[in-house]
C-alpha cells in the first residue's frame, strides 16, 4: 500500500505521494474478549451473531424481484424490505413490513410505487430508497427514493448531453406512496447510481456519468431535510473504468460544550485521478490527457455548511489516499465513534484473482488501519459487498463462487485491529443476482438479503436471513463452510 496527500477537489495546489507503506502482515485468526456491556438506556451489544428464526422467501409468480433494500422505518420500527419488479406495465417499487419476524412474512400488500407510470425509468442500478425523518408531525413520508429517468438533458461543460436522476418523498405511512409525485426534491445528473445515503434529515446521492474517451466520472450532491431548498452539488473526478464510491455519516458535539453539533460525510473514492490535482489542470475535461483506472481511494469529509472543513466550506478536505494495483470495482462504508469503516473489492487481473480488502479512517480523512486483505473461501464476486457496523466492528458480506459455478454468501466480522473473529456461511438455492443489502439493528442483531434465481428459467425471488446477538464467544477459528443449501 501506498499512501498519497491530497487536499480539497475544488481547490487542490499539489498531490504529493509519500513513501512505500508495505501491508500490514497476516493477522492470526482469533477471539477478541467480548464487548463492555453498553451504558445504561443503551441497547445492549452483540457479543456475536447467530441464526435467528427462519430464512424467508419472498416470489412473485412470473416477475423478477431484484435489487433488495433494507429500510429502517422513522422510529427505528418496523423494518421494511424494499425490491423493484419489471412488470408488463412498467417498472415498480414495493415494499414489505418484516418486523415482527415470521416464517410467513406477509405479501408485497401496500400499493406499489409506479415509477414507469409519469417519469420513463430504466432498468438496472435505476433506484435507491433511504430512509427520511418526518419533518414535523403532520408529515408522514418516512422514505425517499432516487430513480433514474429516460429523458436526456444537458450536463454542465465539459459532460456530454445525458441521463439524470430525481429524488422525491416515496412513501408515506396511511397513504398511497405515488401522493408525493409532485414534491420532487433534487435533480442529479447520471447514468448509474453509486451510492445513496441519508442520515434520515439529510441525503447523499452518488451517481456516475460517462464521458467520450471512455471516461468515467461521479457526481455527487445533498439534499437537506429532504425539502429541496437547501442542495449542493460537487463534481469529484474520473477514471477510466467505472468509479466506486461511498459515504458514512459522522456527527461530533463541538469541544467547548456550546451545544452545537457538526455533521460529516466520511467518504471513501476510488478514482483514477481527483478533480484538480494540480492548480490550473483538469484532468477530467476531455481535453487533457486521460486518468488511468480507478485504483487510487481518496479518503475525505464533506459538509454542506462547510464547518471546520479547513479549506474551504461546502468542499472535501483530506490528507490521504489508498493506491492499489487493480482498479476498484466496490466500495462501501460504515460508520464508527472514531471515524469509518471502509471495505472493498478489487477486479481481477491476469497475475491476480479479485480480493477484499478493509481499512479504517478517520473523521478528518487520515488512514487509521492500513488495508488488510480479508481471506476468502472461494472467488468473491466483486459487485456483491456489503458492510455495516455492529458494536464498532465491521461486518462484511460477499458472494463467492466456487470451482463448481455454485454461490455461497459469507459474512465475516472484523474488530478495530483488523483481527477476523466471527464468520458465518448462507447457501443460497440458486445464482445471486445484484449485490446484497444488510443492515444492523442495534441490540438485535444483522438483517441479510439478496435477490436468487434459482434456474434460468425461473423468475428472480427474495431471500432473507436475520442474525440475532447471542451470548458467548465466536468459534476460536472462524472456517470455510461447506454445508447444504438453506432450507426453501
């Protein structure tokens, strides 16, 4: 691992490399002693994880349900599981209630969110849903969804004429969720998303255009309180394969106890180069010589009133950057009290298979554990990975395929030091389709879903899985599992 500097993407004088850093070396693995019980009034911790009630299967007869997202509701309850079908009328989202846990969890029941009904959506990483904090008590939309029309409109210089994406208050408790149609509430210019975040007041969208050459570069923007008045857009850089970039949101009460709380996205970039990397050059207009692969990953922090940013307000600062032989092909994030996690997925090369990697960073952009490849069973499958955060240890999730073409999804916890010190195996009962969703509920354990088809000529179904917290230690050594299938 090399380690670079770099300081804002708007206004950046120099990027300076500094020495070789080599990997830190393999780490044992072992069983860390379990967490300090949490302070009172808190949910208590998830000294480990385990199976919880049965698996789910969620079909629909003759319609591909794909692109599963968990969605806490505005009081943290219930828990929603978000999917989009392709239907003969067009593209929806539907939603189901999973909390409580049932071996027969209800239908898609509530009305579906038509999105091919007044705007021409287009299938394939087209949506997100997030959740949304009600504005005030005679507000009920708890989500917000981005979706990606056909229409093509003019990008600002030097981008080409192409697609964007719009933002809207989705769904509402009581009420039919297409009602918020006319409350649109950001535009972003895109063809692909890369990564949709919201600390339930505020948004971050992450969307990626393509550029002639080919050239591939991301925009991002917010959308505050999820009204619309208050937007700002920021435009990061280019590669010249496919960017891979996340977010993770950090608050902290200012020292001097004035009660004043800033807030943070902790965001991970790979790209192949920033926007300005040197005063005066930009290496993303079409005009100057071309960045190479996204293989560099820029640590920074965003914040839309630009307070203790350093540089300048409403712009990424950051001190370092993580380079890697292969590009990038995922990226995901997760909070912590100190900072964030970061994991990821490396495409593979000739010399090379893909590999997943971790790292942790700072709120102010800094490596704080050097990145540490992560062993896998079998090949992981790059656009699969997922990550959350329990009890300040990182859990990961990845698909990996084994000599015989079969998936199996692996899920592996990490603590501060990097150290594996829990891993489980889910056997699906056919190919997975998408990348996985997780999310972690506090005191209660892991949520896992992720869309299967279990042959080519069947429709694309659900599965999901729950990981209570459990008593006791994890296993001395976290193993490859070879088990049978989940049970359908």
């Amino acid at each position: 691992m090399r380690c670079g500097t770099w300081l804002a993407l708007f206004a950046l004088p120099a990027l300076a490399a500094c020495a070789a850093v080599p990997d830190e070396p393999p780490r044992a693995l072992s069983v860390e002693e379990p967490p300090v019980a949490s302070d009172a009034g808190e949910a208590a911790a998830c000294g480990t994880l385990a199976a919880a009630g049965p698996s789910l299967s969620l079909a629909q007869p003759g319609t591909d349900l794909l692109d599963p997202q968990w969605v806490l509701g505005a009081t943290d309850a219930p828990v929603y599981l978000y999917t989009s079908a392709a239907t003969p009328t067009g593209r929806v989202v539907q939603r189901v209630a999973l909390d409580p846990w049932s071996a027969q969890p209800p239908a898609f029941s509530e009305p579906a969110l038509a999105l091919d009904a007044k705007h021409q959506t287009i299938p394939g990483d087209a949506f997100a849903v997030a959740r949304l904090y009600p504005l005030d008590d005679d507000d009920n939309f708890e989500s917000v969804v981005i979706y990606r029309e056909r229409y093509t409109t003019p990008f600002p210089a030097p981008l080409p004429p192409g697609g964007f994406f719009r933002t809207a208050r989705a769904w509402s408790e009581g009420s039919e969720p297409f009602s918020s149609w006319s409350q649109h509430i950001g535009t972003y210019y895109g063809e692909r998303m890369v990564s949709f975040r919201s600390s339930g007041v505020e948004q971050l969208a992450i969307t990626e255009v393509q550029e002639p050459g080919p050239r591939y570069s991301m925009v991002a923007g917010t959308v505050t309180e999820g009204v619309g008045h208050s937007m700002f857009g920021l435009y990061f850089g280019c590669a010249t394969t496919p960017v891979a970039v996340d977010a993770a949101r950090w608050t902290q009460v200012d020292e001097e106890d004035t009660g004043w709380v800033l807030h943070y996205w902790l965001i991970g970039a790979a790209l192949g180069a920033p926007t300005e990397w040197r005063l005066g050059w930009n290496p993303c207009d079409v005009k100057y010589p071309g960045p190479g692969p996204a293989t560099t990953i820029y640590l920074g922090r965003y914040s839309a009133d630009g307070i203790s940013i350093g540089l300048n307000g409403g712009a990424i600062a950051s001190k370092e950057a993580i380079h890697e032989a292969a590009p990038v092909a995922r990226l995901r994030m997760a909070p912590r009290l100190d900072g964030a996690w970061l994991a990821w997925t490396l495409a593979p090369l000739e010399d090379a298979p893909s590999a997943l990697r971790v790292a942790r960073m700072t709120p102010s952009g800094e490596v704080a554990l050097p990145p540490i490849t992560v062993p896998s069973c079998s090949t992981p499958v790059t656009g699969s990975l997922a990550a959350e955060q329990v009890d300040g240890d990182l859990v990961v999730a990845v698909v990996e395929t084994n000599t015989g073409g079969k998936d199996r999804i692996v899920l592996r916890r990490l603590d501060a030091a990097g150290t594996l010190t829990w891993m489980t195996t889910l056997f699906p009962g056919g190919k997975v389709e998408g990348s996985l969703s997780i999310l972690a509920q506090r005191g209660r354990g892991l949520l896992i879903a992720w869309a299967e088809r279990p042959s080519s000529s069947s429709a694309s179904q659900l599965r999901a899985v729950r990981l209570g917290c459990a008593e006791g230690f994890a296993p001395a050594t976290p193993v490859c599992e070879t088990e049978d299938v989940i049970p359908q």
